[in-house]
C-alpha cells in the first residue's frame, strides 16, 4: 500500500520515482516492485495529500525517502 501511494504521488506530480528513491536509499539495488507498479499506475487516479505520503512512509520507517519527498514537494511549490 505505502509504495502504491509513493508511486502514485510520484506520477501525479511529474516526479522520477525511482530517482528519488535512488537519492534516498543509493545503497540499495533497484526497486522492480516499484517499477513495476509506476508503469501501472495512471495519472490523477487517485489524489494523494503530500502530508498524507509523508506521514505514511514515516509511519512505515522510511525517514529517509519522506525526506526526499518533502525536498521534491518544496523545488515545485
């Protein structure tokens, strides 16, 4: 669910999801998961509140990423 909504924030706000998640996480091997579900996933579907993203990766422990995602939501304001 976390990730669905990552990527979904993602695509509605133009974002390289798999870039941001680079940024946060460059140790880590590519997310396929991630991938995978950014190419199914349609823009607009389903509105998702950056507070709300933020609060659910927190939630889920990725401190890193919620960081990167408010940096990201911040350069489009």
């Amino acid at each position: 669910m976390m990730i669905n909504l990552y990527a979904q924030w993602c695509v509605n706000h133009e974002i390289d999801a798999v870039k941001l998640y680079k940024q946060a996480y460059p140790s880590q091997q590519d997310n396929e998961l991630l991938v995978s579900i950014i190419d199914d996933t349609e823009k607009n579907s389903l509105q998702v509140n950056t507070d709300t993203l933020l609060q659910v990766l927190q939630l889920f422990g990725n401190d890193d990423l919620a960081f990167e995602v408010s940096q990201a939501a911040l350069k489009q304001k």
